[in-house]
C-alpha cells in the first residue's frame, strides 16, 4: 500500500440509532401514512436503511390542518423574541447532535463525510443560529414595520442537500412566524425523520413543524393545497415549472430554487494552483449534484492546456469510494435514476465530439458510483454545455476576450452562479457585474453562508434565501 | 533603486531558462510573470490537509517517514560541544526501547559546531553518501544574513572544510523586500560556489527564505523560485527564530513551485519546512500536502525535511503507542 | 374610450358602459376648432417600438372616440410580430440602459418628467377627450403622474442601498449583495387613469434599468404621447416600446415570449390572466400578479423588478 492509498477510516454508524420504521411527523406525533410505504437505500451499499411511511392527500390535509391550527393558536400569536429563543435551541441541539446527522447524512445521501461533517451540518445549525435572531428583529427585513408572516408554508426540498435544504426552509419561515409542512425528497428522508426527533427534544409547539414523506405525488398534493398560503420549492426546472403553474391564479406566494448551468470563468492572470482547485470545488463537491455547481468551465484559451494538464493531475488525487471514510473526496451518485442521466448526458456529449477524460480510479462493485469526468472540445452549442447534468461531469469550453466570456457565460437559460478567477480586481467587479446569475464566486466557488442570500436568475427560479431577503420571501407586509 | 542593466552571476539553470544575457530586468519580468496566489484559496487548500485522517497502518509508516526525514536541530547560543553529542546520540538511538526505530537525515547546528558533530556521529556520519546521518550546518550569518558578503562566504567554506554535507543558508530578506532580486540571486550563486569541495563535489545548498519576514505569499513563491533558478538543492521556510516559521499554506505554495519546476525542468529540488512543527499530527498533514501536491516521489529525505528539536519525540510517542496499543508518556522518550 | 373595429373586447365594453353615465361636451379638438377656426393637423397615433414610432405591421389600426362616440384618432392595433419586434428591441436596449450610471438614468427619469411638464395641456386635453374626466380632474391627474416620474427619477441611485446589503459571512470574504435589473419587462398596464396608470407601472421597471414592452390600457393616446416624450427625453430608443390595440390579443403572445424575463400584469385583472400567469411559468417569468398586485410608489414595487446578486470575494493581506 502507498502513502497516498491511506488506510481505512471509516466513520462510525454506531452513534446512530435509527428505526426500521418511520412515520410521517404531524401535529408533534407520529403516525403511519396512507400511501404505499417505501425504502431508502444507502447509495453506496443499496442496502436499505430504513422503511418511510407515503403521506397520501388525507395525510397533507391532516398535515396542513395542524399547521394551521399551530399557526392560529401557538406559532402566530407567539413573541418574536420567543420564537427565537425556539430557534437558538435547534441550533444548539443541531450542533450536539452534529455528528450523528453527519454520518446519517452521508448514509443517506451518500455524500463524503467530510462535507456532511465539515460542510453541511454545520451550516445547518448556523442557519438556525442566524434566523433566529431575526425572529424578534422582522421590522428591519424591509417590508416596512411589522411585517406579517403568510401563515401555513408548504416546503418541498431536494436530495442533494438533505438537511440543509431543510434549514433553508424551516429556519427562515419559523422565524418569520409561519408554520411549514415539509415534504423530504424521497430518496433521502433519513434527516428530516431525525430533525423531527431534535424539534422535540427543543420542545417546539406541535404543528409548527410537520414532515411528511413521500414521492412526487405527495409534493404535489401539498402545494396544491388550498390552504396552504406560501409555496417554497427547491429542485428541478421542470418541476419548478410545474409548480409555478398550478400556482398561477391563487393567491399563494411561491419561491423558487432550480437547476442551473454555472460558468466558472478562467482568465490567464488567475492565481492558478487556487482556480484548479475552485474548479475542482466547483464540480466534484457533492459529486458535482448541486444546482449552483460550476459544470461549464471557460476557460481563456491561451492557457486551456496549462489548466488542464494541472486539473487532470489534481483529479488524479481525488479519492473515491465508501463515504462514511474520512478521506474519501468523492461519494457515491444519490440514485441509479440519477445515474443513468450522468451517463447519458456524457454519452451525448462524446457522440457530439468531446472527448472525456476521467480520473483513474476504481469504482466500487455495489452502488451508484461515476468517476470525476472532464469533458474538453465542448461548444456552446452542446448538449453538455446546455443541459444540467447534475453529476461529476466538468464541460470544458474556451474564450479569447472577457466580452466572449460573458457572452458564453450568459448563454444559457439558467443563472443561478458564477465563478471568475483572475487577479485583476477591476476586471473582476466588470465581469461581475455583467454576469446573469444570483450568485458570483470570485477567486472561490460553493461558498455558502446563511448572512448571503443565495438565488437564481432566469430559469434558475426566483426568490432568495439567506440574509434580509431570504427572510423576505416569507413575510408580507410593508406598505 | 536597483541598476536595471546589472548582469547576474550565470547560474546554469537561470541561463537555460531566461538566456544567456542575464540582468536584474530579466530576472524581474521573469519572477513578476509567475502566477499570484490567492492566500483564502491556498489556506483552504492547506487545511484541507489536515482533514485527512491517517490510521494504522498508514499512520505507522507515515511516522517512520518523519522520522527520517528530521533534520534534528540544535541552534542556540548556548550550544556546547556536550550539547553537540547529545544531540547526536539521540539521532544514533532515537528510541532505545525499539531497535527498528529508524534514524533522523540529518543533524543541523550551527558551522562551528560541524567537527563536532562529525566527530561524535563517528561511523554514522555519511560523509556525503546516503548511508548515514548527515551534518547540515546553517551559514551565511545565520539567522540575520545581515553581515558582508565575504562573511557570509567564509562562513559557509569554513562549515564545508570541517565536513558539512548540507548548507542551510539565508537569504537577504532586506535586499528581496527592496526589489533587490539580483543582489540575492548572486549571493546565492556565490554560496553555492562556496560550497565545492576540493574533490569538486558540492554540499547540498539549502536556501532559507525566512518566510515569516517575506510575509505574502506571492513574495514566497518569487523567492522560492529565484532560489532555485539561482541553484539551490533545497528551499527552506524559516530559520526558527522568527515568527511565523513553517506554516502548512507556506509549505504548500513551496511544494507546488518545486512541483511546477520538475514539470518545467524534469528536475526536482527538496522543501524544507522548519520552525514549530513539533507534534506528529502536525508532520503527517505536511506529508499529507508533499504527497497530493508533488506526489508520493518526493516522500524522500531527498526531497523532503522537517527542521525540528521537539518534534522526534512527539513521534516516537506516537509510534510507542501504536507498538504497544496505549499511550506513552515524556518519561519513555530520551531528551536529547 | 377605445372600441376595436375588429373585435370589442370586454373591457371596451365595460368602459363605454362607465362612459356613457358621465359624458361630456365635446372634446377639446373640436372647441379648438370653434375657436379659432382654423384647421387643425391631427396627430397619427403610432407604435413605439425601438425608439421609432412605426405602423402595425399589419395594418390595423382601433379608432378612439371621444366620451360621445366621436371620432377622435385612428390608433395603430399592434400585432403578435410587432409584439416580437417590441421584445426584440427591447433586449437590445436593455444592457446599455442598465450600464448607464444610476446618476444618468436618474437625470433621464427627471427629463421624462420636464418634458412631460411642459407638454402638460396636451396630456390633459387627451383624457378629457377620451375619458370624459373634467379639466381639472385630468389635470390633477397628469400632475400626480408628473411627479410620478420625479419620484422614480429619484430612486435610480438609492434603490441599491434599499435593496441591497453587505452580509457578514462566516469566512475571509468580502460579500456583497445588489439589485439588478431583471431584464425585460412585459407589462398590461391598469385599464385607468391614463398616464398616471401607465406611470405607476412603467416608471417602477426604468429606474434599475429594465426595459419595457408595455401594453397601455384604456389611455393609448396618453401612451403614444408620453411615447413622444421619451423620444425626446434622453431615453435610449428600445428602452420603452409600447404597443397599443388590444391587450387580450397581445398579452399571450408576450407572456409566452422565451426573452421576456418578467410580466407585469396589474392591469390585466379584467383578462384571462391566469393563463397568461401560467404561460410565463414556462420559462419562469417573474410574475406581479392583477390589482392590488404591489402597491405602487413603493420601494417593493420596484425591486419587485430587480434580482439580487450576490457576490464574493476573497479577501487576506497575504
């Protein structure tokens, strides 16, 4: 064994002590659903780890009636102040409790446990830190004084960021003095059944939280519901769609989180070693399943063989494999659904004359697993270079001229990131400025902090969340 | 202000890669040409190092490596010639509890101090070949640099005569920060100079940039580079004796200028950290950054040492405990 | 009031039908006339497209009639292509728009407001022809519109420091967040109130630098004449492009357009707007739903056009 192969160090599961059985969390209880209930499999055994109960319309209502009724009766009338103090309570327990969410995380999700450890929850906890201290301070988000809370939020968060998704959700709308039925995605509910069990443990009023699971029937059903008042989404496009569409007419308040194609822009004075691993960052953290993730690589042409002898060489270092292993940097793909779109897309993209380049390393025998992937001799015209691939695949394309970056980078029906790497800081803040897309990384990528508020442009959604406007999106008021 | 059309001393990889004509101009546009550093990415970067988790049997062989890449130092003004032997005794017999235990690169003290040195490694001494311990001596008015040139020239011959197989010299900090690059390029070439041997072998040159006093980092990566363009074996961080020393991101950036310079050259020059590395912990993240930066190659005394006093210690602590399964205390160590 | 020749939809109705409870003497052309009897030059009212006023491309036009019935202009009926040469115009427009200075865009919104100020009579003899409203209500009016523009004029430079913050992130990074403009904006604009119903909707997308497409309600001369202002107000051609005819027509056409990024529609309550809400859906149109909608003068209503960017920088010493 070399150095480099580092022995073993794998995580302990023993710190969790999960059920074979989870119900849907309503009005502070648990109870059994009404759909068909269906297993979550840990993407990088396919073991199951444990049986999810399907929230059927009798359970949205049901889930939807205690959230008003918490709404009306506890959560609504409730000081500010004291609805904080709620939420600095999750936090601390949030963070008591960090590594066994970590380890469930990744067992779920699949993701390494060095981002479920390092990245994920404790950002969970900080944006249950930060929220809540806007609890009591709402005249200052911007809507005039005293803003109102909408009432009953319906939340539907996706897999790629399972319990963060879920603190992006809850934390700002309980802030904000609304009572919210989150729907987990079905491939990773394993987080959301423990957040239940942490909102206990803080004694938070029954009804203010209710999680229910199940597919995208469920999802449907609560955003539809006529008594729900505020719509929060995060996940595809097309869904996104969809969802905006049987929204159209109601008086429902709807934001948006969606898919989206990140340019991560190059330029020739860029500090390098640092772009290669903001490239690197950029694409294979979360194994490129992040909606802000930089899959379009522009890069200047006059330096396009530099990077990328430098790239694949950093790719090379890059350790794959069981995720609940300390050092491992790439983890497993969330599902073979999600699987089998990677390898389309990247067939598409060999077919259409790219040539693919993946890191060598051996994949594992049982599970979801694809190898870091750079595809270069992409054009803009190309299917990896236009459609959301969602998986660990950089496209690679060049440019000559910062006009043609932009040009390039703003090609797209997506703007939710950006990335640009150079020295220049007068170049920088141009660049930036011209760049459709919510979020601009400069000389860094997949920063993310519950003070900066964090959205797209375009079909990449609407609404923010994070800071002053992400508490916005979840209050009414002003003039 | 420097005098732009100043010839530099022909250091034969500066005339490779700049020509022939070689001026303090040149030299400038060259070192300024080097890509920046972005210091929030490099320090992210580093620290990421330090998230690896290095178990069993990785970890057992990571301490052997630190042990043999130790440069076991003593640099004090009160360093005796009885100081000298223990220090070296503790080299001979790291750990007297466990034979295998393997033996540090080298001893570093100060010139004066060589034949001493020599003197007490006896049949250890490697005497220039690789199968034994070395004596590196720091020169050039060490740690300051602060003295003429002939000083610092005569420091360094007269450290070589009495057997130093290593050469840890110091470069002007002073005439750097000035923009001063040829004065410490040619001084450097002059060191190397001064560390021929009559038989026409050199001692290996290391050059310590005294990285705590550069500050920046785009400050380290030109120095280091003029370091080796100007003909240095080695690029050291600091001397110990200002603070910051070694820093993992310091370390990092040095790493990937000799890796870009082995992808420039196909030739590869050694990294140095020293000065607060004292635990294994720490020494194994810096393994950690020499292997993914330049690769598991330059897991080598060759290329790779820790300038250290406290650090042996820590690691035979480390390695005692992975041998007998609990956990050891000072009292079974020896001090040096 | 407006009838179409072609098709009367329901709010032409419902208007003529308020119309015919407050009718008025004569329009002011027609006293002019008496007065001086001389000839006068009637106006041909046009599109505003590119900051050129062209026909309809299809050649139709709607006649306007006074609070009588009266013939008073032959309004041009935009048509889905010119509705496509709007948004075309419009994109084209709208990154110099938005690249102006905040001080440039300001001191154009305040032009739009002198040169709407001196035009003031022409603005008031057009709504009491066609809206039947006395002189002094439709003075009051174009007055409260006026000082609309002067309003929005001054929020070009200050909408950012509403709308946007510094955040303090956890991490060496400089971190800032801005309202831009969203992009291209297709509005209904509210069946009343003339000019100060188109102001109310217009002036809010300018001030961040949003182009418009806008479809004016039951005012299309005030909207052709206050065309004629922007045209010689500084406004860069393209910026604003109105298309008078039929919003029933029109609206689906510019809510399902694949380069409009945002639909206002505050003044479609009286069409079948949930369709169009679910049309722009498609490439998820920032919507701003009938009245109330938002409130107008109102700081929301206009970064309810703007999305926040955010950016980051690293920042050290070293």
């Amino acid at each position: 064994m070399t150095f480099l192969d580092y022995a073993p160090a794998p995580e302990s599961t023993s710190i969790l002590g999960l059920r074979d059985e989870y119900g849907l969390f309503i009005g502070g209880e648990w109870r059994p659903g009404g759909g068909t209930s269906f297993a979550s499999v840990s993407p990088s055994t396919e073991r199951q780890i444990a049986m999810f109960a399907a929230a059927d319309e009798g359970d949205v209502d049901a889930a939807v009636a205690a959230a008003r009724k918490a709404y009306r009766n506890v959560w609504g009338p409730m000081s500010g102040r004291d609805r904080g103090k709620y939420l600095f309570r999750i936090a601390r327990i949030l963070q008591e409790r960090a590594r066994e969410l970590a380890v469930a995380e990744s067992l779920d999700n699949g993701k390494p446990i060095k981002e479920t450890r390092d990245a994920d929850v404790p950002l969970v906890a900080q944006w249950f830190f930060h929220c809540a201290g806007w609890a009591d301070k709402l005249d200052w988000v911007g809507l005039g004084a005293n803003p109102q809370a909408h009432g009953v939020a319906a939340q539907i968060i996706p897999w790629n960021f399972p319990l963060l998704m879920l603190s992006w959700k809850i934390a700002p709308a309980l802030a904000a003095g609304n009572t919210v039925v989150l729907k987990p995605a079905e491939t990773t509910p394993l987080t959301a059944m423990l957040f239940a069990d942490i909102c206990q443990q803080a004694g938070l009023p029954a009804g203010v939280v209710n999680l229910i699971t199940g597919a995208g029937e469920t999802g449907s059903a609560l955003v539809r519901h006529p008594d729900v008042d505020k719509v929060a989404f995060t996940g595809s496009t097309a869904v996104g769609r969809e969802i905006a569409k049987a929204l159209a007419g109601t008086s429902k308040k709807l934001t948006l989180e969606l898919g989206g194609k990140g340019a991560n822009i190059v330029f020739d004075d860029a500090p390098l070693d640092q772009a290669i691993e903001g490239i690197v960052n950029g694409i294979f953290f979360n194994q490129g399943q992040v909606c802000c993730a930089g899959s379009r690589l522009l890069v200047q042409e006059n330096i396009h063989d530099a990077v990328m002898d430098r790239l694949k060489e950093r790719m090379a270092t890059l350790r794959l494999g069981d995720p609940l292993d300390k050092n491992t940097d790439v983890g497993a793909i969330n599902s073979t659904a999600q699987l089998e779109r990677i390898t389309r897309l990247v067939d598409a993209g060999i077919a259409e004359g790219g040539e693919a380049w993946s890191a060598p390393c051996e994949l594992p025998k049982e599970g979801y697993w694809f190898a870091p992937t750079v595809v270069t001799g992409v054009e803009a015209s190309s299917t990896i270079a236009r459609e959301e691939i969602f998986g660990p695949v950089l496209s690679v394309l060049t440019f000559r001229t910062p006009d043609e970056a932009i040009a390039k980078a703003n090609n797209t029906p997506y703007g939710l990131s950006a990335g640009i790497w150079s020295d220049k800081g007068s170049r920088v803040l141009a660049v930036a400025d011209k760049l459709r897309a919510g979020v601009v990384w400069t000389n860094t990528f997949n920063k993310f902090d519950p003070a900066s508020p964090f959205g797209g442009y375009k079909e990449s959604g609407y609404g923010r969340e994070g800071g002053r406007q992400g508490m916005q999106a979840y209050l009414k008021g002003g003039k | 202000m420097t005098t732009p059309s100043q010839a530099l001393a022909p250091a034969e990889r500066a005339v490779q890669l700049l020509g022939g004509d070689l001026s303090e101009v040149a030299l400038r546009q060259h070192l300024e040409g080097l890509p920046t550093v972005d210091a929030v990415g490099l320090e992210a970067r580093a620290a990421s190092f330090g998230t690896r988790s290095i178990k069993t049997t990785s970890k057992a062989a990571a301490l052997d490596t630190v042990i043999r890449m130790i440069d076991l130092t003593t640099l004090q003004g009160s360093d005796t010639r009885g100081k000298v032997r223990s220090l070296v005794a503790k080299a001979l017999v790291p750990d007297a509890s466990d034979p295998s235990t393997p033996r540090p690169a080298a001893v570093c003290v100060y010139g004066d101090m060589v034949g001493n040195a020599v003197e007490a490694l006896g049949s250890a001494w490697s005497a220039g070949k690789d199968d034994g311990i070395n004596v590196a001596a720091v020169a050039t008015a060490f740690p300051s640099g602060r003295a003429s040139i002939g000083v610092k020239l005569q420091d360094t011959r007269d450290a070589v005569a009495a057997g130093a197989d290593e050469i840890d010299m110091v470069i002007d900090r002073g005439a750097f920060l000035e923009g001063n690059y040829g004065k410490v390029f040619d001084e450097i070439v002059q060191t190397k100079d001064a560390c021929r041997r009559d038989d026409g072998t050199y001692a290996h040159l290391k050059v310590i940039l005294e990285t705590g006093e550069l500050v920046t980092y785009d400050n380290v990566r030109r120095a280091s580079w003029l370091s080796i363009l100007a003909g240095g074996d080695f690029i050291k961080t600091s001397t110990g004796k200002v603070q910051p020393a070694a820093t993992l991101p310091v370390t990092a950036l040095m790493l990937q200028v000799v890796r870009d310079w082995e992808r420039l050259t196909g030739e590869r020059i050694g990294v140095k950290p020293a000065g607060g590395i004292s635990t294994s912990k720490d020494a194994i993240k810096y393994l950690v950054a020499v292997a993914e930066t330049c690769g598991e190659a330059w897991l080598d005394p060759h290329l790779f040492r820790f300038g250290a006093s406290s650090l042996l210690n820590d690691v035979l602590l480390q390695r005692q405990k992975l041998t007998t399964g609990r956990y050891s205390g000072p009292d079974y160590v020896t001090i040096d | 009031m407006a009838t179409s020749k072609t098709s009367k939809t329901a709010t032409a109705t419902k208007a003529a039908a308020t119309e015919a409870t407050t009718a008025r003497p004569a329009g002011s052309r027609a006293a002019a006339r008496a007065a001086s009897a001389r000839l006068d030059v009637p106006k041909t009212y046009k599109l505003f497209i590119g900051g050129a006023f062209p026909r309809s491309e299809s050649g139709r036009v709607t006649e306007v009639t006074d609070a009588r019935g009266r013939f008073v202009a032959n309004v041009a009926k935009a048509s889905r292509k010119d509705a496509r040469e709007a948004v075309r115009a419009a994109r084209k427009a709208q990154p110099g728009w938005a690249g102006a200075t905040a001080y440039n865009r300001g001191q154009v919104l305040y032009r739009v407001a002198e040169v709407l100020e001196g035009r003031k009579a022409q603005f008031v003899d057009e709504l009491v022809q066609t809206s039947g409203l006395t002189a002094a209500r439709a003075a009051k009016q174009v007055e409260a519109a006026i000082d609309l523009w002067v309003w929005h004029a001054g929020w070009t430079d200050k909408i950012a420091a509403i709308g946007g913050n510094a955040n303090a992130v956890a991490g060496p990074y400089f971190n800032i967040s801005v309202p831009e403009p969203t992009g291209v904006v297709a509005i209904i604009a509210p069946q009343s109130e003339g000019l100060l119903g188109l102001t109310s909707v217009v002036a809010p997308a300018l001030v961040m630098g949003n182009s418009v497409v806008v479809v004016p309600g039951s005012a299309p001369l005030s909207a052709i004449s206050l065309a004629e202002v922007l045209a010689t107000s500084d406004m860069p051609g393209g910026v604003v492009n109105v298309l008078t005819g039929d919003a029933a027509e029109l609206a689906p056409w510019l809510a399902s357009h694949a380069d409009v990024n945002a639909l206002d529609l505050t003044g479609a309550g009286s069409l079948d707007w949930i369709s169009l809400e679910q049309s722009a859906a498609d490439t998820l149109k920032r919507v701003i739903r009938p009245e109330p909608g938002i409130a107008p003068e109102t700081p929301q209503r206009i970064l309810a056009l703007t999305e926040t960017k955010t950016i980051w920088h690293t920042k050290s010493r070293l």
